[in-house]
C-alpha cells in the first residue's frame, strides 16, 4: 500500500466510524434512511467493545419509538417457497400504502458456517421497492445472540416507521421457539404432498402456528392443496384452545399467481383487531419482554458457566460418567458446580 | 414428658435414624420390601443437611441397580378418570405377572399447598396387592426439586425390582414436559365430548404423546369415544414424524369394563420391542441423562441468581422498567447481571 491508497484507506476507515455513530444514526433512521437502518443494525451485530456501547446507546434512543409495527414470522423447510410468498406478500403489503422489514434468521450458519438462506438476493422485485427493507441476521455463534440481534433489529426497524415486521426461519431447528417469542403472529408455510406436508419440520411448531399456509396452490397442485387444507383444519380443531382465542387458520396460496396474499393479510389484519380488542395482543406483547429479561439471563449465566475454563476438561468427562450410569444426573451437575465455585 | 415417656421417644427417635441408615435401606430396598423403599424415598424427599448425604449413598448404590424398568408418563386433565385407568392398568400388570409402581407428581401443591391428587388413596384395589406400590411425590418449592425427587425415586424403585414406573402428572402445567424428559412411554388421557376433549390441556403436550387414550369409553360415551379416536387418528399422521419413527396410537378405553386395558398394555410393548431394535430406546435414556445433568445445572445457577439478597429489591423495579419499554430487555438483563457480580 503506498501513501496515497494509506491515506484513502484511513478516510475510508474513518467515515465508517463516523457512520457507526449513534446520534448521526438516530436521526437517519428516524428519517427513514436505509443506509442508516442498514449501518444501525450492523453496528449492534459488531462484537467490538466499542461498538457495543454505541448500540447500546442507540437502541436505548431508538425505544421509544418503537412498538407499533406488526411482528409476523414466517416458517416453513427450504423448498416450501418462503422467498417467494415473502415477496408476493411484501409487494401487496407496499402497494397497501405499508412499509415492510424482512430480517431472515439463519440457523445453518451457526453450524456450518453456509447458509440455507443464500436465496435471499432472490427476492429481487421486493428488495427494490423504496418501502421495503430486506436483511439476512448475521450469524451468530449462539442461539441467544442471535435473538437478542435479532430483537435489537426490530427496535430499529419500527423506529424506522416500518409497519410490517417479517422474521423468517428455517423451521428445522430451536430458532422458531425463539422466534415465536418475539413475534405477534406466527405462519407455517407447507407443502402440499403425499404424507410429507411435514418433512423435516420439527414437532411441536404446527400447534405454534396462528396460520398454515399450504404453498405452491396452482396448476396441478391446487386440488392436492384443497385437500390438504381441509384435513389440516380439522386437525386444528383438535388442538387445546389458545389463550388469545384465536383459532389458527388455514389457507392455500399460490405466489406465482398471486393467489390468497391479500387474505393472508386480512388475516393477519383481524388477528390483531381481534387480539388487540381482547387485551392479549399487547399482554403478549408484555410477556414477551418479561421471556426475554429472564432468559437474557439464563442465557448469560449459562454461558459464564461453560465457558469457564476450570470445566472445560471435566466437562465431557462427567456427561461420561452420567450417560454411562456410573453417577446420576444430578451428582454429576453437583460435582460440576462445585468445581465452578471454587469449592 | 416423663423419663420413660422420654426414653421411648428416643428409641423411637433412634429407630428412625437407623432405618433411614442408607446400608440398612438399600439391602431392604433390593429385596424387595415396601417398608425400605417407601424409607428410602422419604430420605431422599428429605431437605435436613445429614438426611442428604445418606440420600446420595443410597442413590449411588441403587444407581448400577437401575435402569431396567419401563418408565411410562400418564396425563391428562382432572376428571379423565386417570386413577381408575391406572389402577385397571395396574392390576393387569400385576396379574401379568409384574411389579409396578405409581409415583404421582403433583403440580398444585407448588402453589396452594393443596392437592388435586388427593384421590390418590381411592387406588384401593391397587394399593393392597403385593407387587404394586404407590407413592404420591412430596410437593417441591421448584419444579426442579420434584424433577429430581422423581427421578431418584425411579430409581429408587428399579433397584426395587419394579418392572414398569408410572408417572402421573395432571397435565394442566409445566410439569408433563418435565415428566416427558424422564419417561420412555408417555399416555395422554382424554375424554371425548363435543369439542372440549382438549380442554385444559396444555398446546404442545398432544405432540408429545406416544399414546392418545380416549377414557369412559363404556355405554352411551362408546360411540362419542370412537368418533373421536378416529379424528386424532387422522389428526396424528398429519404430525411431523417421531425420530424413533414411532408413529402415536389413539386407543378408547373403558377402566369400567376393563376394555382396552390389555391393548394399552400390549401397545407399550410394541412400541419398547421397536424402539429397542431401532437403538432410540437407549439413546433416548442417555439423551435424557445427559439433559438432566446440564437441566440440574442451569436451575442451580438460577436458583443462585434468583435468591441473592442483592437482587430480591430490585428484580421487580427492572422487569416493570423492561415490561413499560423504559429500557430494553437484554439492558435489563445487564443490569441484574451487574448487581449480582458485584460490579
């Protein structure tokens, strides 16, 4: 690098630092301003010390402004068309007159490194649209930062003024559970098939749902959707009753011909009129931020506690002993504790 | 009290100190004798200090007796009649030729310090055969405490020789995915009526059954009964599959007539014959093992956190900042946080 490139380089630096700080953040996201958004949510993803305390600082600014959008996640296995009803549904929610945020969760990376949500850069007609503000969550290395990022984000976003707030999983792993706790109102998007509407998603997320889209309803597939939707509301109705009252829906949908994106947005509509009549909406809403301080603290004590050097060794040592029955459960977990305490 | 008032009350006092000697109780446990099982459970339900360090020994020696048994979880709201169905069960079992025992977890008592599982002592027809034994659990502070009061009760019980557990929870609380997390075999009783089989019932737990069993299937209720089993027949198969590829049994069930008693019986057995083919038999003991060891921990590390004295004043002040959106969650969070490590 020669002085010239040094010296552009350093003016580079410097302008994303400045851009990283969160009173000149504030007030673009405030206004609007995508670049501002996009840089807000990329400084509370930075891990650096820094950056921390000026999230921290924008976030505390951001709260007051927050709180008025509708939180919508949006589930369902890769090949299910989430991509594409996202962004069917996103256009018609921007026509509408609304503005609409899609931060998509990508469990994968966790793992692997990769990511199962690569197709992200598909939703090209959506991501074009002023109204509409399209992010994939960074990666982060445990399930906790990745939902209080994500949490974060949304502070953001309804700062920004948008209406709609999508979070989109993957509905393979644990993140739809965290998912479902941040959100207003949960979709699982399915296929219709022979006996594999439910391939590879997890137990337990369909009596999560507040709606069960069937996708992909055109052509040859509608009949087999029809089908399909009639045997899922039946089932429903066999599910305990919410506490809200609601009663989950059941739609068939198609993005390629449009089919049903405007119902899927009345039904978001009259589950909030609903919820929001009956006092669940902002109950939950409560509940929510009560879930998160407390396991905002789980999750911190427990990481404390394994990533404590004193364990690392003995950890996998003792899960031996416990798995093979040598000692029960709960010395293990004794002699693990003491070990922590210094006893 | 007079001196032989005295010393009789001290022999007595004696007496008990002795039985509950952990060498004395586990020779009496492993042959079989009720007195020393029922001892032993009361030592382990024991909170003083030396009854504790007895409890472990005992544990430890029964440990490498363990693990032989069937453990199967039974729910289901009050008045599904789930103390008539157990005790047919049970005497089914027993005249199979098997030992069983029934440790009934009672949630209510948590709170109120009352019982909805006073009508354990109707198991009259049970209670008095030889090879059944049946103990309500003592009410814990923490659903931690009766989970791990529970477990070693179970095992406790093998080391007994008792061939099939029953745990019996009432299917209204946290408890059933406790109860879920220690079992092989877990039963949902249902009733079956005009749309409110489920009432009560806790979402989730439907997803969690190996066995819907629709009781009071006898006179008028049979046909009701059956109509139901066939919609949650249908209903199950829209499930995401198991991993131990089991696929959930509706049954309808008469304790009255004794009907469908045997098939219960006969579908835990199959489905132990296939899960133990398959390997999830074992590897569910052992992914259950190893979630009690790391579940004793994280209760341990909240525990701790949630009865410091530094906290106890302002957990609350936080959570109404938090709940009122003054500050945000995970800022909450980090402020408990703070206060408890002394920074």
């Amino acid at each position: 690098m020669n002085e010239e490139q040094l010296k552009k380089w350093k003016a580079k630096r410097q302008k994303r630092r400045d851009s990283f700080n969160s009173d000149g953040l504030l007030s673009g996201i405030l206004r609007g301003d995508l670049q501002a958004l996009s840089s807000g949510i990329t400084l509370l993803e930075s891990n650096k010390k820094e950056d921390k305390a000026e999230a921290q600082k924008l976030i505390n600014s951001c709260l007051k402004y927050s709180g008025k959008s509708i939180r919508v996640g949006v589930t369902g296995v890769p090949g299910v068309g989430k991509s594409t009803f996202i962004e069917s549904f996103g256009q018609f929610v921007v026509e509408k007159g609304f503005k609409i945020a899609v931060l998509a969760i990508d469990p994968s990376s966790e793992k692997s490194g990769g990511s199962i949500l690569g197709d992200k850069t598909r939703m090209n007609q959506l991501s074009v649209l002023e109204n509409a503000f399209i992010r994939p969550s960074a990666a982060g290395k445990s399930l906790g930062g990745v939902a209080r990022k994500t949490r974060e984000s949304i502070i953001l976003c309804e700062a920004a003024g948008y209406d709609f707030i999508l979070i989109e999983t993957v509905g393979v792993g644990q993140s739809e559970t965290m998912v479902n706790s941040m959100v207003d109102f949960f979709m699982l998007l399915m296929l219709a098939g022979a006996g594999d509407e439910l391939q590879g998603i997890k137990r337990g997320i369909m009596e999560m749902a507040d709606a069960l889209i069937i996708t992909k309803a055109d052509g040859d597939n509608l009949i087999k959707a029809r089908r399909a939707k009639k045997e899922y509301e039946n089932a429903i109705h066999l599910f305990p009753p919410n506490e809200n009252e609601w009663i989950p829906k059941t739609l068939v949908a198609s993005a390629l011909e449009n089919y049903n994106i405007e119902k899927t947005f009345e039904t978001i509509q009259s589950f909030v009129n609903q919820t929001k009549v009956n006092g669940s909406f902002t109950n939950n809403r409560k509940q929510q931020d009560k879930y998160w301080l407390h396991e905002t603290i789980a999750d911190t004590l427990m990481t404390n506690f394994y990533s404590s050097e004193r364990l690392v060794e003995v950890i996998a040592e003792v899960e031996q002993d416990v798995i093979s029955g040598k000692i029960s459960s709960f010395e293990g977990a004794e002699k693990l504790m003491k070990i922590y305490n210094h006893e």
